[in-house]
C-alpha cells in the first residue's frame, strides 16, 4: 500500500477520483477562484471546516471587489 503523500498527493484534495488542482488548471480558475474551490472543497477533510469556509469566503470578497466596476 502506497504511503500517504501530504505534499503531492494530500487526501484531502484527491476525493471524486480527480485531484483539486487538475480541476483548477482544467478550468483555468486562477489564483482567487481556484484558492476559493481549494478551501470548499477540502473544508470538510482538514479538520477546520469553518476555517476553510473562512479563507474561501477571503478570496471570494477579493474577487468580488475585483469584479465589480468601478464606481458601483
């Protein structure tokens, strides 16, 4: 049995048979979105669900400010 791999391979973003990050730079997400669908998605896996949920909702404001036109 293969040992667990914390740095390349955590378990906590290798669930549904596809790896966080391959879903990441598939959809070309970028740094924002993709930092947002990387603290969902391992949320309920590292142990500090609420602080995952936490940092995504960080990186969603960004990119929210960072959409909304100037002047709005």
């Amino acid at each position: 049995m293969p040992e667990h791999d914390s740095v390349n391979h955590p378990m906590w973003y290798c669930k549904g048979g596809i790896e966080v990050l391959d879903f990441i730079l598939a959809w070309d997400l970028g740094f924002l979105a993709g930092n947002i669908v990387k603290y969902v998605v391992r949320a309920p896996y590292k142990g500090n669900a609420l602080q995952d949920l936490q940092k995504a909702r960080f990186y969603l404001d960004k990119l929210i400010t960072q959409q909304t036109p100037k002047g709005d």
